[in-house]
C-alpha cells in the first residue's frame, strides 16, 4: 500500500500549491521512490473543459484525452509520473457518480447524503490512483482554500481516509502565507495560526505547514508558528519567492522537508540528489548566456494562466538554447493599423497559441501576416494553425473572405471546417477531438529537423481540422503539409517552404514538453528566433523576472464559447 499525502492550502489563493506538490514530488523521486500526484477539484463542472480561461486558466490536456486542471501541467513537467483521467477529480464527477448509482438503484432504501455517500466516492477516487499500479506514495493536492464551503467533502473525505490507514501511511501537509506587513516592518503569523484552527476545527491537523513569504523566515518566527500551530519546529518550512519556479524543489530540500516527511511516514531515508535538475534546468533558467524576445499574440494574455504551458515551454525552449525568452504579450484585439504592428518591434520570433471564439481573430491573421512576409520565425498553435492556413488562404492564394466555419458558416473558401463526425455533436463537454494521436513526418521538413522521427504523438483539443479540398492549391503555392495523420486524412502540421522557420501545428505541443528535455518544436523555434536576432544585429533584451498579475473579466467574455 502507497503512503498518502494530502496537501492543502490556507489564507489566500494562487500560493502555489500545485508547485508546491510537484517540487516534493520531485524530491521524493530523487530518493528513487515512485509518485503519483492527483488533483482534487471542489468546483460542480464536471471538468475544466467548458470554463472560461478567465475562470480557470489553462485547461491541461492528458494522453488519454482528460481535459485537467493546470496543476496537472506542474506535476508532468515536474516529475515522471504518468498522468490521466484518474489525477483529476472534481466534485463534478464526484456527484454525477452518486447521482448515477442513485438513479440505478445502487443505494435502494437509503437516504443519499454528503456524509457518507460523497465522501466515499471521494475516498475510492484517491484509492484509484494506486489501484493497478504500484506507487510509493501518492499525492493528492486538495483545491480551494481551508474555510471554504465547497473544499469540506473532499476534507472530510482526506481525515476519514487518514483515520483508515494510519499516521504512519498519510500525512497532511498545509501550504500557508506569512505576509510581510510594510508598515510594522515584521513578518506576521497570524493568518497562518487561524488557517490551521480551521483545519483543526474539522479535525485535522497538519503535520508540516509550508510558509510562502517574502522575507526569512528566522528560528524564532519558526518555532512560534510551531508552538502555536502545534507542529514540530522542524515542521515549519520556509517557502521564500523564488525567481524561477524550477527552483523550489531545491529551496525545500534546503529546509529539509524530505527528511521530515520521511520520518513521518516512516520511509527509509535517503538522500537522493537534484544535482542534475540544478545544474540542467535551475542554473541555466537563472544565469543564461542569451536573451530573445518572443511575441505571444492571444486574446487572454492579460492572464498569466490562460496560455501557462505555452509560457513555460517557451522558458524550456530558452533553457536548451541557453538564453532567456522575454515574452511579449499582445493582445490580439490590440492589432489593427500598420501603426500597431509596431508593437512588434524588436521581436524576434511570433507564436500564435490555441483559442476559441471569433474574437481578436483579425488581429492574429496581421501578426502571422507580418511574420510571413517579413520571415520572422513563425509558430502557431492549435488555432494558430489554423489561422496561419486562413492567412494564407486570403492573402497568398487571393481566396478572399477566407475563413473557418467556426467563425463564418458561410465563407466562400471554408480553408478549416467541421469533420462529419463532429458535425452532429451536440453536447459540449468532453466532446472535441482530445488526447494523443500519432502523427506521420514528412522528410526534408522542418518538423523532421526537430524530432528527428517518423512517427511522433501529439496531445489534441479542438473541433476543426484543415479542409482537404484545399490541399493541391496550398501545396502549389509552398505550403508543405508536414505531418498528417497514419490515415492521411488528417493535416496536423503546415510549413512555409521559403521561409526560414514558418511552422504551424493542429495538436499542442506545449503540454509535453518539460524544463530538462525541451519541446523539440520549442527548442527549435527559439533556436531560430536567436538565429533572426543575430542576422539582424538586433541588440538582445534584458530578461525581466517577474509574471504579471490576474485581471478581471472583461464584458466581452460573458456568453461566448469557449468550447
Ligand atoms: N477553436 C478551434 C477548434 O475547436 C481551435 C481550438 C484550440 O486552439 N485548442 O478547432
């Protein structure tokens, strides 16, 4: 039987819990012991599939086709551990399977109740995980903040669970924040001493508290916090902000959380060593050699989270070409005039990522239409694809109002359409094409030149796919269909002959690549960007450290698809 950790979080949200689960994780894989993480997720959707990325952020994509939650897309880059349907359970799930068994009669005679119907199926959730394969200990990572109303089953669920298997099998860690209070000049325990008599309230008390904070967190601050969270001092973890998030598996090592988690769980302690993660990924992100500027041209860039794969593998394409990648987010709805194309200078790479909606779709088709002409290396995603073969459907083959019947039903040219199969599809959720599909490469094909293969497996999450009447005229015109489906029925990758490096992809790479073994596309990519700042003598930027924060949701988002 695994161990089990159970971690949650306290007094604000977006402290980084997912980070905090795949940096022990990472830890722990150090020491050769095998890892699983799950998320469990409080909202009622059944997954994040239909939510608005203003809602939600990113929603990660897993082989098998599971639409997650972005913590998901910590713990693969993280770590090795193989996630799937099964790392990702939502309340949503949870009630529409007791609803179901209900219907079918499962409980017959019974009254159907929180306690102990849900918290059950809740418990069976987390078994899961570990039932056909063999784990050392499995993490589940508890969404929502202590207090909340909506977080309490899958809290119940976790002390039940640890009174079945034992102190020496589960163990709950609580990630807290320790604000730094200017005016007083002094870090401040408090938050974190009511967050825990929350826990305690419903009858847990956590074995190790994580503190994020600005400042040191020194012995007597410690050993307050321990006293009066009722946790050993060496319970108490300092979590200071760090300037890269590949660094906190080595700042909590540096606190010595294994050896306390270890002890705990009465595992063998060994030291294990993320001398390569240090030296392959942490060195390089914090101490490169280059510098590139990238544009990200989306309609959610204003959002940290909406596009979080995209950015990080972007920083992992950085890593292996030793330079920092200086992102510039613009938003799509912001390109217009020639005036606004300025926008771009000292640019030296465009990725269009992956989207719904027809909005800010004019101003992507600009920028891949700048890029084009102008041979900045290009790379689309997903949407970006298929606004790159919208692009140059209207203004490389003359076919005007070019357009994919997403956006208009009626175009004369529908260059991206609906695959039969899709077009009687009514449910939203769930539904699009999703998970790995393999994909055949072209030789003599930039996509040939990255990975090095044949045959390669992509992640997918969309509805429309490249309209095959339209493949002679692009092919004629230097629009090389690089990779296509074993079927060939499916067109998954474009390229650009003439072009130094113009390459548009129908799946998401983003979702596999990973700090010490780059996407090769990315790799790739960036490679190119350095190669067109060079030529141009352009004078490289100066790489900025910090991530912008969350804005609110604009007026334009209520009622549009998002699926
Ligand atoms: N909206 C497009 C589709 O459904 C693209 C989706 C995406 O970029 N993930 O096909």
């Amino acid at each position: 039987m695994p161990k089990h950790i159970f971690v949650t979080g306290g007094v604000v949200s977006s402290l980084g819990k997912g980070i905090a689960s795949a940096s022990i994780a990472k830890i722990l894989e150090a020491k050769g012991l095998k890892v699983a993480l799950q998320k469990l997720d409080p909202y009622l959707n059944v997954d994040p599939g239909t939510m608005n990325p203003f809602q939600h952020g990113e929603v990660y994509v897993t082989d098998d086709g599971a639409e997650t939650d972005l913590d998901l897309g910590h713990y693969e880059r993280f770590t090795h551990s193989t996630l799937g349907r099964e790392n990702n359970v939502t309340s949503g799930q949870i009630y529409h399977s007791v609803i179901t068994k209900e219907r079918r009669g499962d409980y017959l005679g019974g009254t159907v109740q929180v306690v102990p119907h849900i918290t059950n199926e809740i418990k069976e959730r987390i078994r899961d995980v570990s039932r056909n394969k063999r784990y050392d200990v499995v993490i589940s990572e508890v969404g929502g903040t202590a207090g909340d109303i909506e977080s309490l089953p899958f809290l119940e669920a976790a002390r039940q669970f640890r009174h079945e298997v034992g102190r020496e099998n589960s163990l709950f860690i609580h990630l807290t924040l320790v604000p730094f209070i200017r005016a007083a000049g002094e870090l401040k325990t408090k938050p974190t001493q009511h967050s825990v008599g929350t826990l305690r309230e419903i009858g847990i008390q956590p074995d190790i508290l994580i503190c994020r904070t600005e400042k040191k967190l020194d012995q007597g601050l410690k050993d307050k916090i321990a006293l009066f969270c009722n946790v050993e001092p060496e319970a108490v973890i300092e979590a200071r902000d760090v300037a890269s998030i590949y660094e906190c598996p080595l700042t909590f090592k540096d606190e010595e959380i294994d050896k306390v988690i270890c002890q705990k769980l009465k595992i063998e302690y060994k030291a294990g060593s993320l001398h390569d993660w240090k030296k392959n990924v942490v060195d390089k992100a914090l101490h490169p050699k280059h510098s590139v500027r990238i544009a990200v041209v989306g309609k959610y860039i204003d959002l940290q989270d909406a596009y979080k794969s995209i950015y990080e593998s972007l920083k992992h394409g950085g890593i292996a070409n030793d330079a920092a990648v200086v992102i510039k987010k613009i938003n799509s709805e912001h390109i217009g005039n020639a005036r606004s194309l300025e926008q771009f200078k000292g640019v030296s790479g465009i990725l269009v990522p992956g989207g719904f909606g027809v909005r800010g779709i004019e101003g992507k088709l600009r920028a891949i239409q700048f890029a084009r002409e102008k041979k900045i290396p290009f790379f689309g995603i997903c949407l970006g694809m298929q606004c790159a073969a919208i692009e140059f459907a209207r203004n490389a083959l003359d076919m005007k109002g070019a357009h994919s019947t997403e956006f208009n039903k009626k175009t004369p040219y529908p260059v991206i359409s609906l695959l039969e199969e899709q077009q009687n599809v009514k449910n939203m959720g769930g539904t699009m094409r999703l998970g790995a599909y393999p994909c055949q490469i072209k030789k003599d094909t930039l996509a040939h030149k990255a990975y090095k293969a044949d045959e390669i497996s992509e992640r997918h999450r969309h509805r429309y796919e490249f309209n095959n009447e339209y493949r002679e005229k692009f092919q004629k015109a230097g629009m090389k269909l690089s990779g296509v489906s074993p079927s060939g029925k499916l067109v998954e990758m474009i390229e650009l002959e003439g072009h130094p490096w113009f390459l548009a992809v129908q799946f998401h790479p983003e979702f596999k690549s990973k700090p010490d073994g780059a996407h090769p596309l990315f790799r790739e990519f960036v490679r190119h960007a350095l190669l067109y700042q060079n030529e141009r003598g352009a004078k490289p930027p100066v790489p900025e450290s910090h991530e912008s924060p969350k804005i609110s949701v604009p007026e334009q988002e209520k009622g549009e698809i998002h699926a």
